[in-house]
C-alpha cells in the first residue's frame, strides 16, 4: 500500500469515526427527549379532546 493511499485511507476512517460519534449522540439526545416526553404523559396524562353536549 502506498503512503497516499495509506493516507486516505486513515483520513476515511476518521471521517467514519466522528460521524459514528454525532450519530451516537444525536441518538443519546433523542432517547432522553423521548425519556422527557414519557414522564410527561405519566404527570399530566394524554390530551383528550372535549366533548360538547
């Protein structure tokens, strides 16, 4: 393998490895927001809509 080609190869997997890692944490946020949200229908319960008479 030739050192350029050794050379992309490295900067390829970096790339691979950060958007890995947003992705993770994209992921971490998304669960708590998710986590949030379940915890709020358990305290204030699921809208109904009203019904007129």
């Amino acid at each position: 393998m030739s050192k350029t080609s050794k050379k992309n190869a490295r900067k390829m997997l970096k790339k691979e490895s950060d958007e890995m890692e947003a992705l993770k944490q994209e992921l971490r946020q998304v669960k708590m927001e998710r986590d949030i949200l379940k915890k709020s229908l358990t305290l204030f319960g699921p809208l109904k809509p009203k019904i007129k008479r």
